[in-house]
C-alpha cells in the first residue's frame, strides 16, 4: 500500500501518498456527500471508496491502477 489514511479531530481525512502529496477528503452532512478538498472539478461521490480513489489518483499513489 503507498498511501496512509488518519482520520483527523476536524473530521477530514488525511491521505498521504508514497510520492509525498497528501490530499483530503471529507463526508459533508448538507448533502451526505463525499468531497476532495484538492480535486479541481469538486465531483461529488455517493460514498467514501469513490472520494478515497480520487484523493489517491490526486496525490498520485503510484499502487492505484497496479493489477
């Protein structure tokens, strides 16, 4: 695995992946959406799997499309 997932006081998800980005993602109660902090096109994902494969494809986790 080349990232590391914390769970941080504020409720964000912190990502850290192998190259040394480190993205965030969060579950916003208004919509009970998932959300990228960093993701340029501010998609919303229907659960926390979706959000978490794109904060790795952002910090570029270099294990994410590995067979």
């Amino acid at each position: 695995m080349a990232y590391d997932k914390t769970v941080l006081s504020n409720g964000c998800v912190e990502i850290r992946c192998a190259p040394g980005d480190i993205v965030h993602y969060r579950f916003n109660i208004s919509d009970t959406k998932w959300t990228v902090d960093e993701d340029p096109e501010h998609t919303r994902f229907q659960n926390e799997g979706e959000a978490l494969d794109r904060a790795r494809l952002i910090g570029r986790d270099p294990d994410l499309f590995r067979d």
